[in-house]
C-alpha cells in the first residue's frame, strides 16, 4: 500500500533542508534587494527604498562593464571547452597506446578545488617566477605580465577555465559518442556522406542533447566563476577580469553594501534564467521533434 | 542492376581467423540469401560486400569491378540494417532523400524519387513523420524506401524482418519478394530463419563457422542437402536424423535397435551413417516400423507426432488428426526414396 502521508514524511528531512538552505536565503536576498542597507556605513539602518537599486544598476558602469566582461569569458571559455572537449571525446573514441592513462591524467584537473587551480596558475603566470612568462619569454621573446596586461590576464582566466573544466566536457562528450548506435554512420558512409558531413548530418544533431546540457552546466557555472579569478587575478588589472560574482563579493564585503549587492545577486539570477531559456528556446525546442 | 562475386574471400581479426575462403557467384537480378546460425559469417560477408568491413584476403567485384579498396559510397549499393538506421533526427522524407542531398542533387529531383519511392511502399501519407512516430513495419519500409530512392546496382539486406513480429514478418517477406520482382535489382539478403530464406530465395548460400556448407535453389537444398548441417538446418520441422549402420542392402539398424528401409546407396554393409528422413515424409499406416508415442502437436491443418522408435526419437508430421493417446503404438511408414543417406563420421551425404 502506497500512502501519501508516508512519502510527505519522507519528504520533509529534504524539503526542511531546501527551505532553511535554499528558498530561505534567496528570499532574504530578494527582501534585501528592495532595501538600502549598510550596517557598516554612514546610516547603519535598513530602509525600504522600492526599485531604487535596480535603477541604479543600469547606470552603474563598474556593474555594465562586470556583466560585459562576464559574458565575454563564458563565451570564449565555454565555446573552447565544448570544441577541445569534443576533439578529445572523439580522441578517445580511437584505439591508441596509452589511451586508458591519458584519459585518467585528463580528468585530474577536475578533483582539484577551484581555489587551488587559481593559486598554481597564479604561481605559474607571475611574472619573473612563473614558468609561463619565463618560457615565453625564452622562447618567443614575448613578455607575458597578467598584473599589468588586461587582454593577457583576460586570456590566462579563459584558459585557466578551460584548463580546469575542458575534462567535464570531455567525459559528458564521451559518453554520449558510446552511447550512439553505429548503424546509422555506417548508413551515412553508404550513402556517401564524407567525414564532415557526417559530423554536421549525423553526429551533431544526435549528440546535440548531451552538447546543450553541457552548455547549460558550463555556462551557468562560468556566470559565476569567483575564487579561480580572485586567486589568479584578484579581478585586475583595474576591473578587466572583475566577473560578476567577484563584482558582486566586492561590493558585498568590502563595501558591505548589502541591498545593492542583493538586488545585483537577482538581477545576474534572472539574466543566468533567461540566457538559459531562450538557449532551450531557440536551440533544444525546436529540435527536438525526432529524438 | 550487376552481378556480385566473392572469390575466396577471408576474414582474420587478430589471429583469429573467421572466414576461411568463401567462394559465391551471384547472377545479375539474382535474390540471393545468405543463411546460416549466429556467428556463422553470414552478415560479415554481407558487410565485407558493403564494404563495411575490410577483407583480409580474396576478392570482391561488383559489376565486374573489383571494389576490395572501394569505399562503400562508390560501390553502388544500398543496404538495409537489422536496426534499420534510420536518422531519428531526420522526417521520413529527409530520411530517404539523404543521399541525393549529400551527391547535391536538386531539390526537385530529390522530391521526385522520394515521392516515386514513397508510393511504392505505401509511405505517402507518412513522409513527414519522425521514424520515433513509426511503427516496426513502418520503418522497415522507410529503410527499403531509402535504398530504393538510391536505385543502387545491389541492395544488401542484413536480417531486415528479425525486429518484427511474426504476423508482420510475413507480410514483409512477400512485400520484398514483390519488391525484387518489380524492380529486378540484385539482392544479397541475410537470414538466420531459413523459412525466409526457402521462400524468397533464388539461390541460398548456407554458411557455419565462416566456410559455406552448400549452394543452391531452395528445392535444390531441401531435396538434396549435402550434409547433415544443411539437412538440419534447411526444413521446419527439421530433419530427423537417426544414427546406425548399413545391416544389409535396403536395411538400416539403428544404435536404438530399430530397423528402416533404406534407398539403394553405395554403401557396404557395417558402414556407419546417418540416416536423414524429413518429419513431413513420414506417414502413418500399413506396414509401417512401430513407434510408441510420446506426443502429440495438432495445428489444425496438420499434426506433429513426436515418438520414439526404441531409444532413439523420430518426429512426423501427418495430414490426419490422431487421437491416440500417448504410450501408444503407431505404425511409422518411410518411404526409402525420401530417406537421405549421410556418412556415419564426416555427415556427408552417401
């Protein structure tokens, strides 16, 4: 006998932990955004000011500026993720010598924590101890300087990123590619498709699901990429790699300016919901009909 | 439209070597269907004529080319999968017109055959549809739709009807066999059921462990199998075969202590062979060896009786409907014109 009462009670250890972990909080930071809040500043008290913070948001240069380059970076970090990885999905599919210990040192970077993956970058790209500049240097006289460069502190966050994430792609690719019937390519090679067309035709479109759930994942996670950039960059040159999540701790933290990094907490939310919906909207929906 | 010629073709992976120079000659317009139990090389064969699979040694001409290094796209043929493969992202129609839109023919040319392609097999009203919102036979026919827009030299058919239930593999078998009439294109056809191959076939290829056993017409193979393996494989119900020796001319002994007629065969008295009658020309009456029966099979149309002559069993099927009961005694009449004749250690007929 099912009962309803006995799956609510299972339900409730979760739901509790959802409520006071989740819903609680975003609430609290929807509540806050509405309110002009700065206990450490000149008027410690909490005043309710309506959308004043949200209209001060579209005038804030430092927070244009923080999404511009926010989108940049996923862009060219998530675009590159999804291509290498693919190459390397692909890569593995084929039989070659050492195959099973270059796909186990491939998704090392992985288990690394965020934090450490910017300090050994960080470590790597300072200028006169990392070994990056130093190579660079020697071996292409290119003078490499991520604290005084904003475009070459800009590209280290991307490849750091990819550096970092490209083995997830690769894994979810992976696993796609086995999954997929190989009588349908064989039935492309009969039908004269060449390799590339059987990229565009065949595998793309069948494997389109597993590439636009990775996008999801990467995208959503780059949207809010901090403690690698904070170890490798601090954000800097000036505010070239301050992402948003960096822009939103800075004013929530050092400014504590709480109700205006609140209402930039739901705005950057509410960007993530919409990036991702016209995503599914324009790519997955109409797709979707065969498979 | 071509002829097909496999000349001692083999097959190794590694070491392991699985087909052992395999020699067919398939006519032009000919159906020809490859038979034989899982693993026997059949639909390697088939994928080694596609030029799916490459060849290890031998030769393989279409049309009197020789496409050993051909790839499969320009050796003019169309193939038919077991799964069907058909593009799940892809309708119907794009489905079909695959390939002429990859050779870049135009659009109006494409609609034209697919159209022409459709109608023969029924599609019309389902050219818009996703194979996912298909049925078994509807995709069956989709796959042979797509060969078809192709209007390849050979088409290659690897076990198309396994998927599909026993009513619908029926109505297929005749759809293709009408198909081939009508259109007159080779076909080189894999089966491991060897009904399909008896009815559709014009000459059947019967295959174990990579080596072909026997070739010939489907009547040809039932009538005068050439060894045991395809005495047992080609007939439903199979075969019975009843181990023993020549006890005299016209007289067999079986290990079981039965004795049956035998046909006039060069075989001396104390030979070893194996005694082969088909359950459908075996009939009950006057003069027959006695059976006990253990069981019986009514159909409607016909019955199965399933008995045992001393040890060994035997297995007939009769026009009448029994109503014995089983432990009773019934007499099994063989005629030795009908009685195929094997050698006790190699299986090969006498």
């Amino acid at each position: 006998m099912r009962s309803n009462k006995v799956g609510w009670l299972l339900l409730t250890p979760t739901l509790l932990l959802l409520g006071v972990f989740g819903i609680l909080p975003f609430i609290y930071v929807l509540f806050l955004s509405f309110h002009q809040w700065n206990p450490f500043g000149a008027s410690p008290d909490r005043i309710f000011i309506w959308g004043n913070n949200f209209r001060r948001l579209v005038f804030d240069g430092e927070f244009l500026l923080s999404i511009w380059v926010t989108l940049k970076f996923a862009f060219f970090a998530v675009f590159s993720e999804i291509v290498i990885g693919y190459l390397l999905a692909q890569l593995f599919m084929r039989e070659f010598p050492g195959r099973a210990v270059f796909r186990t040192i491939h998704t090392l970077p992985l288990i690394v924590a965020p934090i450490v993956v910017g300090s050994v970058w960080r470590l790597m790209t300072t200028p006169s101890i990392g070994i990056i500049p130093y190579y660079a240097n020697q071996l292409f006289g290119i003078d490499i300087n991520i604290g005084r460069d904003a475009g070459t502190a800009f590209m280290f966050t991307v490849i750091m990123d990819i550096w970092h994430w490209t083995p997830l792609v690769t894994l979810t690719l992976l696993a796609a590619l086995l999954s997929l019937p190989k009588e349908p390519f064989e039935q492309a090679q009969i039908d004269g498709a060449s390799r590339a067309q059987i990229f565009w035709h065949i595998t793309l479109p069948m494997i389109r699901p597993a590439i636009l759930a990775t996008v999801f994942i990467r995208l959503m996670d780059a949207l809010r990429t901090v403690d690698e950039v904070w170890m490798l960059t601090g954000g800097g040159p000036g505010a070239a790699t301050r992402y948003i999540g960096l822009h939103i701790w800075k004013v929530v933290f050092p400014k504590t300016d709480y109700g205006y990094g609140s209402a930039i907490s739901v705005i950057v939310l509410y960007l993530t919901l919409v990036m991702c919906w016209m995503l599914y909207v324009g790519l997955v929906a109409p797709r979707n009909k065969g498979n | 439209m071509a002829e097909v010629t496999v000349r001692n073709v083999k097959k190794r992976y590694g070491t392991v070597q699985v087909m052992h120079g395999v020699s067919v000659d398939i006519e032009d317009g000919q159906f020809v269907v490859l038979v034989g139990p899982s693993g026997c090389g059949k639909s390697t064969l088939l994928r080694m004529i596609a030029g799916l699979e490459q060849i290890s040694e031998g030769q393989i001409s279409i049309g009197g080319r020789v496409v050993n290094d051909v790839m499969p796209k320009d050796r003019d043929i169309a193939m038919v999968f077991q799964s069907y493969a058909l593009y799940p992202h892809k309708t119907v129609a794009e489905n079909m017109g695959f390939a002429l839109k990859i050779k870049g023919a135009p659009k109006s040319e494409i609609d034209a055959k697919v159209q022409k392609a459709a109608s023969i097999l029924d599609l019309g009203h389902l050219l818009d549809r996703y194979p996912k919102q298909l049925s078994g036979g509807q995709r069956q026919r989709v796959a042979m739709g797509r060969a078809i827009v192709r209007d390849p030299a050979v088409f290659l058919f690897d076990e198309p009807l396994s998927n599909l239930d026993a009513k619908l593999r029926v109505a297929m078998r005749v759809e293709i066999k009408e198909l081939h009439q009508r259109l007159g294109t080779t076909i080189v056809y894999v089966t491991h059921d060897q009904i399909e191959a008896m009815t559709m076939a014009d000459k059947i290829v019967v295959m174990r462990d990579g080596r072909v056993e026997q070739i010939g017409a489907p009547l040809e193979l039932y009538d005068h199998p050439s060894n045991t393996f395809v005495a047992g494989f080609i007939g439903s119900p199979a075969m019975n075969f009843i181990k023993g020796k020549v006890e005299a001319p016209g007289t067999f002994l079986a290990e079981g202590g039965a004795r049956l007629p035998l046909p006039e065969v060069s075989a001396e008295a104390g030979r070893p062979i194996v005694y082969g009658i088909r359950p459908e020309h075996i009939d009950i009456g006057e003069g027959g060896v006695a059976a006990r029966v253990s069981v019986l099979e009514p159909t409607g149309s016909e019955t199965q009786v399933f008995a045992r002559l001393g040890t060994d069993s035997i297995d007939a099927v009769v026009k009448d409907r029994l109503t014995v009961q089983p432990g009773t005694e019934i007499p099994l009449r063989i005629d030795p014109r009908r009685v195929h004749v094997f050698d006790g250690a190699s299986g090969a007929r006498i």
